[in-house]
C-alpha cells in the first residue's frame, strides 16, 4: 500500500470517527437540554468519554492527524479529514463546550431528580 493510500484511509476513517463523535456530543448536549434518555445516550456518554480520555492522553491533540501528517497530509492539500480544514479548525473550541454544557445540564437534572 502507498503513502497516498494510507493517507486515504486514515482520512476515511478520520473522518467518519469525526461524524460519529460530533453526533455523541450533540447527544449529549440534547439530552441534557430536553431530559431525554435511553441507551444512546450511555453509548454518547461513553464514546465522549473515551474521546476526551484519548485526546488527554495524547497532549490534546488527534493521534489520527499526526498519522495523517506521517502519511503526506499538509495544509495546503489534503489534510486529516475529508472536510475542508476550515470546518474542523475549532473542533476544540466548538465541541469542548457542547460537551461540558451538555453533560453539566445531565447532572443537574440527575442532582435535581428530573
């Protein structure tokens, strides 16, 4: 297999792996709006938790995207993802507060009993 095939998969993967997060911690954040539960929302807890577990142990920073960089990614082609750069640019600042906001709301209807 080529870099650039390499490259490809890690960017498949990268970039699936982004739509599921971004829907676990929408979840959450829905779920902590409106008080709705069920299983999805333990498996968006967990795969958010494991997210932020994977990011902390890795300097804050995607291990994906330094393979992705191993492989040829730069920023002036294709990079991590298949979606353009400027769509994932804040991903931490974007998701770290859906997710923080989304899981203090949780606990404050768990705290409350609701």
């Amino acid at each position: 297999m080529t870099n650039a095939q390499r490259l490809t998969l890690v960017r498949a993967v990268h970039t699936a792996i982004y739509v599921v997060m971004a829907s676990a911690a929408l979840a959450v954040l829905a779920a902590g709006i409106t008080g709705a539960r069920g299983p999805w929302l333990w498996v968006a807890l967990a795969l958010t938790a494991l997210e932020s577990a994977v990011f902390a142990a890795n300097g804050f920073k995607c291990p994906l995207t330094a393979l992705a960089v191993k492989y040829g990614a730069s920023m002036d082609g294709a990079w991590d993802t298949f979606f353009p750069e400027r769509c994932t640019r804040h991903t931490f600042r974007v998701f770290g507060p859906v997710i923080v906001v989304g899981v203090a709301l949780l606990v404050g209807r768990w705290v409350a009993g609701a």
